[in-house]
C-alpha cells in the first residue's frame, strides 16, 4: 500500500471455540488490507483450532499447557518485537468483527505523539445490525472523537511498547486488572489511553471468560493491582 506508515504485527488470542475463531479470522482477511502480519497465540486449544489455523496458513504460537493472559499477551508482543520490520503491535480476540478502514483508521490515530494504547470503538448486539456502509458512515461522522479509558482491541506502536515494557505476568489467568496495570504504566510514560471513533469493530465481548471461573483469579489479580498502585483508579 503506497504510504503507509509501516507494517503492523497483529496476535490474535485462542482458547478452543473454533466457530468464534473461523468466523473472526474470515471477517478480519475481508474487511483488513493494510499491510500487517497475523499471528495466533493458543492457549492449548482442544477443539481442532490449532488444525484450523495452521491449514489457513495462519502462524500459530502454540502453548502445550494452558497459561495465563499475560503470558499469551506477552508471547504476542514478544514475537513481533523481534521483527523489526513491525512498526506497530496489535491485540484482537476471536469474538470480533472487523470492517473495512478499521486497521489504517487506527494507524492514521495512534501515529498522533501522544498517543500510546489505542483502541477502536466497540458496538455489540446483533451484528446484522451493522454492515459496511453503516461502519463507514460512523468513522467519517466520529473521526475527530478520542475517549479516555481501556477498551480492546488495541493497537500501540513500537516504541510504546519498547519503552512501557511487557505485561506484568503476576497477574494470573483471565483473571483482569493487567489491562489497568498497563494501563497506568502507558500513562506514566506520558501517553495517552482511549478509543476512537475514528475505527470501529463488532465486539461479542467476553466470549472466552463466561464460560470459565476467574473469581478466585480476580481477587489475586485485585490484591496485586493494590499493592502496586494503591487506591489509583484504574483507567
């Protein structure tokens, strides 16, 4: 693509629900034509994801044994840092939808120097309730809105993440709270935290974690965010 401003490295995380997985991988090669790099962390799918993803030619990082959140983030970013042909590094799940511009809109943003973790706006529902032209009409009327706050999935370029550093791994499973511990850590580098009207995507949300028990992770994952920030909101 004739300017673009540098190749993005995309992980997308699995755990089994191959149906989620095939219907995410589709719309994202549909909908994506900036130049970037996919790659699959599994956290030891059972359901043949694995078998799926290979013989799409999607490079998969393929976990014997289960691991936590941090650790798949970490083996992402990890991958893509050792390229340095990557520019910027981005996270999606496998409960997404994707919509033409959603990728260079993101880019044309997160280029901004202040900018350090970025995300697109999230719609959720029936997704036959958004179509393209829907999409394209909501970029163009909220391109110029920025929305301090967390929301996945995100994008950051190279020198964020070179500079912040990796995700903090004492936090356990899908057990939460990493997101606002990096969170404040991206801020205190002096960047911004937000969403943009700019991309959107369809975003089922929680789709792995409702159907498993992170309650006792949680609580772990909440006393470890205290001891490091204490009261700090969490953004």
């Amino acid at each position: 693509m004739p300017g673009h401003a540098g190749k993005v490295g995309i992980f997308l995380t699995t755990f089994n629900f191959l149906d989620k997985t095939r219907a995410c991988l589709a719309s994202f090669r549909r909908a994506t034509g900036y130049p970037c790099e996919l790659v699959a962390v599994d956290n030891h799918s059972t359901d043949g994801t694995l078998d799926f993803l290979r013989h799409e030619g999607v490079e998969v990082i393929a976990n014997a044994a289960e691991v936590s959140l941090t650790q798949a983030l970490n083996q992402g970013i990890q991958r893509f840092i050792s390229d340095p042909e990557v520019r910027f590094i981005a996270w999606i799940h496998n409960d997404m939808r994707f919509f033409p511009g959603w990728l260079e809109n993101l880019v044309r943003v997160v280029l901004r120097p202040e900018m350090g973790k970025l995300a697109p706006w999230n719609v959720s529902g029936d997704p036959a309730r958004y179509d393209d032209a829907w999409a394209a009409r909501f970029m163009a009327e909220h391109r110029d809105e920025f929305h301090p706050g967390n929301n996945c999935p995100w994008i950051m370029r190279r020198e964020v993440v070179e500079r912040v550093g990796l995700f903090d791994e004492r936090f356990i499973k899908c057990g939460g709270w990493e997101d606002w511990d990096y969170n404040n850590r991206v801020i205190d580098c002096g960047y911004q935290v937000g969403t943009t009207g700019a991309s959107v995507i369809w975003h089922e949300g929680m789709g792995t974690r409702n159907f498993v028990d992170n309650s006792d992770a949680c609580q772990h994952n909440a006393t470890v965010y205290v001891s490091k920030w204490g009261g700090r909101q969490p953004i």
